[in-house]
C-alpha cells in the first residue's frame, strides 16, 4: 500500500520540521553564547504556574524590586527548584531500582 500526502498535509509536515529546527537552534544558540538567558529559558519553560501579579508588575516596570527583595525571591525560587529537582531524582531512583 502506498501512501501520499496531500499539499496541505505535505506543507504542515515541511512547516512543523523548519519549526522545530529553527527552535532548537535558536536554543542551542542561546545555551552557547548566553548561559544566563539559557538558565532562564529552562526556568520558564519548566514552570507550571502562571506568573503571580507582583511578577507580572515587576516585568511591566510598574513595581521597582529592591536588592533584598530581589535575593530573597532568587532565594526562593531556587530553593523551591532544589527540592523539586531532589524529589525528581529520588522517584527517579525508587522507579529504576524495582
């Protein structure tokens, strides 16, 4: 049995690879000259929750972040991906040792 596409789904399937390519070079970009932005980027894409009101003032210069309260959320943010990434592992361990 043969199968063909036809020119809708032959330009979606062309369309989805250039995306994806252009995605993971941009990124592989991004992780070689820019490894702050990369972090970022990792940050925000593994986040589940939508960003909270003072995080979305603080990005639209509504609200200025002083220097103790910018600490104190890097603070909690990367004790909170700590403890995540901890969990992650040890369900990782307890699953590949059954």
């Amino acid at each position: 049995m043969k199968y063909s596409l036809n020119s809708k789904q032959l330009l979606l399937l062309f369309t989805n690879i250039i995306f994806h390519k252009s995605i993971a070079g941009l990124v592989r970009h991004i992780k070689t000259h820019f490894p702050a932005m990369y972090r970022l980027y990792i940050i925000l894409k593994d986040r589940t929750k939508p960003p909270t009101d003072d995080e979305l003032a603080i990005a639209s210069a509504e609200k200025v972040l002083d220097v103790e309260a910018a600490n104190a959320y890097l603070v909690e943010v990367v004790s909170g991906n700590l403890l995540s990434m901890f969990a992650k592992q040890s369900q990782e361990n307890s699953v590949s040792k059954i």
